[in-house]
C-alpha cells in the first residue's frame, strides 16, 4: 500500500506451530520525503481473517549511506541522465568561488565521483 511496489514476490512458506521464519522482499519505494518511506505492508497469514501492517513511516534511512562511487562510460551516464529529466536542473546556493573547490565539495558531499576529467 502507497507508493511501494514489490519487486519480487517473496515464496510462500508453511511453518509448524510456535516456529518462525525471516524473508526478504525488495521494494521500489517512489516517494519518500527527507528519508521517511510512505506506505505500509500488509501481509495475510493462514487466518485469513486476520492481516498484519508493518507501518513504514516508523522506519527513517539515510540514504547516502546506500550511495558509493562507481564508474560508469559517458554515452550510458547521458542516457541515464536524460531519463530522470526531473532531476536535470538543482538551485544550489554557495559562497565558494573556486569551481574546482566547488566540484570537489559537490563530490564530498554526495559521496560520489566526476566522471570526467575536472
């Protein structure tokens, strides 16, 4: 429920009475706002009366700590570019002078990597 898509349907397991068992199932999450996640899972168990809700909002992340460097060629950077159009233009608000000052700061801080030549 709200703005998850699940990735992969997890198996379907049938366990005895009093065990457990811990799965994994990858989401795509569309909207999050300052590291929140929207939305919820709900899950059935063999009492079909009775579903369960993991509310996701509780959970917070930071996602720079998903981010790493990595290379990638031009032509398939640009492709990928031109398909997040929405993320193309960013008003960014400095007082450093220095472009490669800036370029090295912009790198730090989104713990990424230039992927051409400064």
């Amino acid at each position: 429920m709200g703005d998850l898509k699940l990735v992969d349907r997890p198996q379907n397991y049938t366990l005895a009475p009093e065990s457990s068992k811990q799965i994994r199932a990858n989401i795509k999450v569309s909207s999050t706002e300052t590291g929140v996640i929207f939305g919820n899972i709900v899950y059935e168990t063999s009492n079909v009366m009775e579903r369960s809700v993991v509310v996701l909002n509780d959970i917070h992340i930071d996602i720079m700590d998903y981010i790493s460097p990595a290379t990638c060629a031009d032509v398939t950077f640009r492709n990928m570019w031109a398909e997040f159009e929405w993320e193309n233009k960013v008003a960014v608000n400095t007082v450093i002078q220095d472009e490669k000052e800036f370029l090295n700061h912009v790198i730090k801080s989104t713990n990424m990597k230039c992927l051409t030549p400064p």
